[in-house]
C-alpha cells in the first residue's frame, strides 16, 4: 500500500505517562509543523470543509490567496481551530480517510490512535485530490487493460487469471551465473536477492521469443490495479518499446504528453499531477516491453546527455534518459527484451532470465488449459510419450499455440491425438495457420469440414500471399506496425483481417485516425515472410537469402544498447538497437517450409520446379555457410579429444539444420565438424535444441565429448538426447534446471552403452533420490571416472549412497560433492570410501 512508503519516517508523538488526551484543537497546535510539511493537497481540504458547511466560500477564497502550499495549509489550520472541536476532527477525519492524498500522515494517524466519533463518522468525505483521482483512473484504465490476453484464435480473448501461469525466473549475475529464483513478483524489487547494482535502475528481463515477457509485463500490471503488488508504486506507465519506432526524425514531445498521451491522460489539474510526479519520483513505476524491437534512424549522438522534463524532445532522448536515470531519479523500471540484445551495464539493478516452463509449470499450465480432467490426462500422455513436443511445450508461445490446435481439432473430429513423430516448429506453425483457415469456414450443424490441409492451404493462396507479402517488406526494415495504407496495398481484406493473424494496435503516433496493425507475434511475422519467400514465384536468389546475410554480418559483433556516449564507438550506419532474432526466426521458418517433407503441401500452391530451385539454392548455401562457420570456430587439443568451442549463433545453424530434417545435410555437418568434443556452454540453448543437436551428433561414428554447461536443457532436453547416448563418452549439463526425473533416464541410458568417463551434473534441482540412481551408474558402468554434483540438494542420506557405490568402483577417480549437505554422516561415508580406494584421490 502506498501508506507504507512512510512507514520509515520518524514522527515522534509521545506523550508523558497518565497525561490526558489531546482535544483536536490542541493536537493540531502540537503536531502544526509536522502537518505544514506533510500535506502536499489543500483542494481537498477546502473542497470537504465547505461541502459540510465548515468552511465558507470566503474562507476559501482567504486560503487561496496565499502563494505558497505551506502557507495555505498554516491558514486552513488557523480557520479549522477557530471554528472549534468539531471542525478540528472533521479536518483530521479527511486527512485519514483520503488515504492516497494524504499517505505520508497515515503513520501519524495511526500512532495518535485516531478512531472518529460517531457524529463525524456520518459526515461525507469525498476524494477531490487531482493526483489520488488520476491514481484511481490508472488503475482502472490498466485493470482493464491487462484483464484480457488477445489469442491466435479468431477474435477470441481470454481472461489472463485463467491463462497466466508461472515459469522459472532466474536473478542472475552480469555474467548470466544464477543467483536464484524468482517465485513472488514483489520480490524482483526486493534489494535483499539478486542486487548487482546499486546504482542502477532498471530491472533488466531477457529470455527468448515466446518465453512469457509480454505476459509476465501484464500480470504484473494486473497486480498493480488491484492493489496485489505491494511496492509502493502509485503510479504505473506501460510503454511498447516498438511504439518509439514510430517517430519521425523531427518529431519532439515532452515527458509529460509522454506519460499522459500514451497512458491516460488526468481529468483534473494534468499540471499538479505531473509535479507531483516530479516531486515524488520513487512513487512511478514504469514498464518498457521489447527493447530489442527499437529500430530508428534517429541519431542520439547529436542530443545533450541531460535533458529538461518539461522540454520537447524526440521520444528516444526521453526513453534513455528514463533508463539512465536523468529523468525521474529514482523511479522503478523494467525493461524487456531478447536475448543476446545488450545493454549497458551502469542502467541494470537487476538481470532475470526467463527459462520458460519446468515440467511442474508444464503440468500446471495443462491444467489451467484443459479444464476436463480425461482431456488433461490425454494430452498429458501424449507429451510424455513425445519428449520432441513436450520439449517445444517448455517455451510458453509455442505450447499455447500446440494446445489450441490440440484443443480446436479435438473439438472438430472428437478426438485429435497430438503428432507422435519429430515436430518442428514450422509443423507448429502450419498447424496453427490450419486452425485459422479453418476456423473462417461454413460449416453444417451435422458435418464438420475435413478439408485437408493442402486443400485449405491452397483455397487460400491470396490470403496467405497478401499476409506475407506485408510481413516481408516490414521485417526488410525492421518494422513491426503496418498503417491502414500498407494493410490495403497488400490487398488484405476485411476479411482477411478477421483470420486473427493481425490484431489492430492503438497510441502510436502520426496515426490517430486510422487503424495500425500488427502481427500477433514477432515470430508470426517472420513465419509468414518465410511463407512469402517460398510462394512467391519472383522470389530469385539474393531475396531468398537476404535474412541470413542479415544475420552473418553481425555475428562478429553482438547487437548493443545504450553506449555512452551515444554511437561514438558504434560502425557507421549501425542501429544501436539492433536484435536480428526475426531473422533468425524467418531463416529457421524458410528451412523448414522447403523440407523436402513439405514439398507435398506447395506443389498446390507454386510449380514443382520453382520449389526445387529454391531448395537446391537454400541447401546448397546452408553447406558453404556452415563449412565457412566452422572453419572460423576456435579449436583445442584435450587429452583424447579434438574440441570445438560453438557461439551461440551455431544454435541457430543448429536449428535450421534439423528444420530442413534432411539426413544427407546432418551427415554433412557432422563430418565437417572435424572434433569429437563439442563445447556449447553459455550458448542459450534450451530443451527443445537438443532434438537439433541429436540430429547431428548421432551420425558421428566414433565416441565424443559434449559439454552442454549452463543452458537451459531441463528434463525434457535430456529425453530429447536419446539417440546420442551410445556415441557420448564425456556429457556435461551442470546448470540446466536437470530434476531427479533427467537423472533417472541418464541412468537409464548410460548403462546400457557403458562408455561414459565423465559426467557432470554440478548445480541441478537433484535430491536424494536422483543421486541413488547416480550411485548405481557408478556401480553399475565400469568405465565411468568422473562424476560432478555439487550444489544440488542432496542430504546425507544420498551422500552415503553415492560413498558406498564409490567403494564398490574399482574406476572412479574423481567425484565433485562441493555445496551439498550430506552433514557428518555423509562425510563420514566418504571418508570411509577414500580409505584405500585403488584410484580414488579427490572428493
């Protein structure tokens, strides 16, 4: 509650032991001063005391004349006493029930013990104050604002209470070390966990397209409304940070039309409350969502650092100057974007990682989703039984998408079993796009369509054509809002506007009175500017490839924010906001569409000749990029091993590779890789990567290395390596959110194969029952000589399994156990194990 903002202030109102109360003439000659400069509104005042007939019109006019607050309030406690007890309570009777005008003097209220008298408790007090007023419309206007999520489905909403549901959030260090998990909102603006920076104001969210940034913006919007999210923020200002891309170069505003233009504006008095704001700068919060989606021609080099709240300005200048600090010191903030976009470390409080969905927030989001328990427990099945879709399941984005499609073709045919072959993320989105068009057809109430899919593609080729053509000329540029002009030359329809691929935008400048739109997701865009590339017969070689060039010209510099001073150390011509994951997005989509498995679906829509030229061309240049990336990666000799350490793009090539699901271009990464030890650490790589690197790993024919340390792998991850077992003779996972279930299948695994030396498993979510089912690999796999499993939660229960099955092993020479509680029994048993173990010598 805002009360607590002062909870910290010292009023002292003591009085001597047995002394009588205060009469209120009396309380308001004591405490005159603290009440002088504490109360920032008089209107209120005025306007309560004359509605109950205390005050006169000429009182009030004697009270207004004075030029400063602290003197009109001196003179309205003149008149309240000398008009006696009655109005002396009434007057405190306001200060207590206007708790959002007055929340400085509710700590005083409360240590005086104020309770009114009945007769002034039927005395009307009516909330007058511009700035609790302007409150009360924010959060109504924000209430109603994040009540709804906007679906893929054709003009459906959901309410988010029923969709929300929670994923890991991670604090982390500048360097992306964990430094634990986030499981209340409130505590992200808590100093006591994940505080790095002092100085710094910004709250700094990252995580992949599709993670949940947006929704987890909303839900904390949510929470705010309904007075939730205890923070002391009276104020909350929610900005799309696409929305400043928008500007035109001369284009200049100040931070007050900022605030209230693109918010809600005041009813009353926009000045006092922009003051107050100014006054009270601790008070805002403040959201900015995709930072990464800022792109702007706009040079920053050429403006002051400092600028003036009251000025006009470009909206860029304001927006850094927020997150600097510059503008509204002290103000809360958080910032969004992708990962891989950077940013400056002297604006960053606090880094969260969002990981997407563990399997208990899988478990949790299905329940949300399919209320009927014999629904639940199908799909449930299904996922368990196809780790290659449940690993897609861990990004929120694409798991909604996955059970509508379950959900609507369920409710279509009775029953839709999800696909229990390899999905890739284009088969997910052909799916989704499937819905739409179905959904937008006539159907009898006896007969439901059964159109098949190539059918509906092709029924529907202007449609797609239309979209597409759009989607790619913004994601050319970089934009990601479409005037009504650009929506009508690309021949999209009314109709064509009602599929639900668009959704109409508001607030963006230059547009007021005509609709903007935008794709629903930056990845929906991208999918339909792949779908464009492939059905577009014009399409020639340098149009077909042009994303990934767009990609490969920034993988020796990583996209970079908030340099200072502004562009001076950027190439010329670069955007310091630039982020190219869209790209990324449209070249995994493009990969996917010309597989050769979808080649049955485009014969309808563009000749047979014109698909196999784009293939040949797309593959052709997928082998040469990859044989010249890999010729650029840095390489080491280990004992055994030929190591290659991978950047986080080579996810990406990763990815495309098994979007193509071509054996022969698996086979040919695979052999020009030239190494038996692949380091991917700190790569970003998550669950649903690890079908891409099985993909690849399993045509090696010799045993190798595979070093997966801190990424985002999790339970479903480790299913999804399961062809890879038989080749991996060193696997390292430490720091990838691995359960005692991910620990269960490597036991399961690796005992069959019985080749593994290595395995690490430092900083997992593994108790005592996973680290039983690692002493029985020790016993069990005579060629296993390193384990590491510090910092999990093992007791000493698990620490006596693994030192009885470490006295059994005759190999063993090395077990990591730092950071675990195994306690004096635990250490005991190890101790045990030390004493004359043949090989044996660190623990």
């Amino acid at each position: 509650m805002e009360g607590q903002l002062c909870t910290n202030l010292e009023i002292s109102v003591g009085k001597p032991p047995g002394a009588s109360p205060l009469s209120f003439i009396a309380l308001l000659k004591v405490y005159r001063e603290l009440l002088v400069s504490r109360i920032r509104n008089t209107q209120c005042l005025i306007d309560n005391l004359i509605k109950n007939d205390y005050f006169s019109t000429e009182d009030a006019e004697i009270v207004v004349q004075f030029p400063t607050q602290a003197d009109k309030v001196r003179k309205i406690l003149d008149l309240v006493q000398s008009k006696g007890e009655e109005v002396s309570e009434y007057f405190v009777r306001v200060l207590q029930k206007v708790t959002d005008a007055y929340y400085e003097l509710q700590p005083w209220l409360d240590e005086i013990g104020y309770e009114p008298s009945e007769n002034i408790c039927n005395k009307p007090v009516v909330n007058t104050d511009p700035v609790s007023r302007y409150c009360q419309k924010l959060r109504y206007e924000l209430g109603r604002d994040s009540k709804f999520v906007t679906s893929y489905a054709q003009r459906e909403e959901m309410l988010l209470e029923e969709i929300y549901s929670n994923s890991i959030m991670e604090l982390v260090s500048f360097t992306n070390e964990s430094l634990g998990e986030v499981y209340q909102l409130e505590s992200l603006f808590d100093d006591a966990v994940g505080l790095i920076n002092e100085d710094g104001e910004t709250i700094y969210v990252f995580g992949d397209a599709g993670i949940g940034k947006s929704i987890l913006l909303q839900k904390i919007q949510s929470l705010w409304a309904r007075k939730e999210l205890n923070i002391g923020a009276k104020f909350f200002f929610r900005f799309r940070c696409r929305m400043f891309s928008c500007f035109k170069e001369d284009e200049a505003i100040c931070l007050k039309d900022l605030l209230f233009k693109y918010n809600c504006y005041p009813d009353q008095d926009p000045t006092e409350v922009f003051h107050h704001i100014l006054q009270f700068p601790h008070t805002v919060l403040f959201t900015f969502d995709g930072f990464d989606e800022i792109y702007s021609n706009f040079d920053l080099s050429s403006v002051p650092e400092m600028c003036s709240p009251n000025e006009p300005i470009h909206p860029l200048v304001l927006l850094v100057s927020l997150l600097r600090g510059k503008l509204l010191k002290g103000s809360k903030k958080i910032l969004t974007a992708r990962t891989g976009t950077e940013i400056q470390r002297n604006i960053i409080r606090k880094k969260v990682l969002l990981r997407g969905f563990s399997s208990n927030n899988l478990k949790e989001y299905t329940a949300v989703f399919f209320k009927d328990e014999g629904q639940r427990t199908l799909v449930l099945n299904q996922l368990e039984a196809n780790p290659n879709l449940c690993s897609l399941c861990s990004v929120p984005l694409f798991c909604w998408i996955i059970f509508k499609c379950y959900e609507h073709f369920h409710s279509m045919f009775d029953s839709h079993e999800l696909p229990d072959c390899s999905v890739t993320l284009t088969d997910v989105f052909l799916l989704m796009i499937e819905v739409h068009l179905n959904r937008s057809l006539k159907t009898s109430l006896l007969k439901n369509n059964t159109r098949s899919q190539a059918e509906m593609f092709k029924s529907r080729k202007e449609t797609l054509l239309a979209l597409g053509k759009m989607a790619y000329k913004g994601m050319e540029n970089s934009f990601f809002i479409f005037e009504q002009e650009e929506v009508s030359s690309a021949n999209i329809s009314e109709e064509d506007l009602q599929l639900g691929f668009l959704r109409t935008v508001k607030g963006y400048s230059g547009c007021d009175n005509q609709s903007t739109y935008e794709f629903l997701h930056l990845t929906l865009q991208s999918f339909f500017t792949a779908l464009f590339l492939v059905i577009e017969e014009k399409v020639g070689t340098k149009e077909l490839l042009q994303f990934f060039n767009e990609c490969s010209s920034t993988e020796t510099a990583q996209p970079t924010c908030l340099r200072i001073p502004w562009l001076k150390k950027q190439l010329a011509g670069e955007d310091p906001f630039r982020n190219n994951e869209h790209f990324h997005f449209t070249n995994l989509f493009l990969c996917g569409l010309l597989s050769r498995s979808k080649q049955k679906l485009f014969r309808h829509l563009v000749l047979p000749a014109v698909i196999k030229r784009k293939r040949k061309t797309l593959i052709t240049y997928l082998g040469e990029s990859m044989k010249s990336h890999l010729k650029g990666l840095s390489r080491c000799r280990l004992p055994g091993y030929n190591q290659i350490q991978v950047q986080p793009n080579f996810v990406w090539m990763l990815r495309c590779l098994y979007e193509t699901q071509s054996e022969k271009v698996g086979k040919l990464a695979a052999k020009r890789m030239h190494a038996n030890y692949i380091k991917l650490t700190y790569c970003n790589a998550y669950s649903a990567d690890c079908s891409a690197i099985s993909f690849i790993v399993h045509h090696f024919q010799k045993r190798l290395g595979l070093d997966l340390d801190n990424n985002n792998i999790n339970d479903y991850g480790v299913k999804q390596l399961l062809p890879c077992f038989s080749k991996l003779a060193v696997i390292r996972l430490s720091v990838n959110q691995i359960t005692d279930h991910g620990v269960r299948i490597l036991y399961e695994e690796l005992s069959k194969y019985q080749i593994v030396t290595f395995l690490g498993l430092y900083n997992n979510q593994i108790t005592d029952v996973g680290a039983k089912y690692v002493a029985k690999l020790i016993e069990e796999c005579s060629s296993l000589e390193y384990v590491k499993i510090g910092a999990n939660k093992i007791t000493s229960e698990g620490g006596k399994c693994l030192a009885q099955a470490i006295q059994k092993s005759k190999t063993m020479f090395e077990i990591g156990m730092w950071g675990n509680q195994v306690g004096d029994e635990g250490a005991k048993a190890f101790a045990e194990a030390l004493r004359n173990h043949p090989r044996l010598t660190n623990v």
